[in-house]
C-alpha cells in the first residue's frame, strides 16, 4: 500500500500518525485518570492537559519550521528540541 494517491511522503505520514497518536493517548489518559482541572503555570495561564498538548504541537511546529529554515536536514536536533520542549510545557505551563 503506498501513499502515492496522496502525494504523501512517509515522514509526512508519520508525522500525522503521531499527532493520531498524542491524541489517542491523551484520550486514554483522561479516561484512566480524569483531572484535567485548569492550573496555572510560568505564564499564568490556566491550562488543562490538552492545552498543553496544543500548545507542544504548535510549538513544535514552528521549531520545526525555524530548524528547516536555518539548518536544514537532517531534523534530530529539532527532534530534541521539541521533546525537551514538550517536557517543560507539560511541567511547568
């Protein structure tokens, strides 16, 4: 089965699988352990767990975007920066 008819590239399949994923998971999450009650964080937001993972996807996005811009391929240093990334907004936003 290829991706041809959409003009997918694997990474581009992979990358929306992942955000499936996150989803999913997050989705698990919250059934298993209900409480996303709103908490304020660094900026004074008050944000629930899916917040957060909004905010890390979007985030992520643009360092993507910003790495590709100044350095180009390959991406494992935009890899570590966004998981370094996501830590911090799940702990401290």
């Amino acid at each position: 089965m290829g991706l041809s008819w959409m003009a997918w590239t694997w990474p581009t399949a992979a990358f929306f699988a992942f955000i499936f994923l996150c989803l999913v998971g997050m989705g698990i999450w919250e059934k298993y352990s209900p409480g996303g009650n709103p908490r304020k964080g660094i900026l004074t937001l008050e944000t629930t767990r899916g917040d957060r993972l909004f905010i890390t996807l979007l985030g992520s996005a643009f360092i993507f975007l910003g790495w590709l811009g100044l350095v180009g391929t390959p991406l494992w240093g935009a890899i570590i920066i966004s998981l370094i990334y996501g830590y911090a907004v799940f702990r401290w936003v």
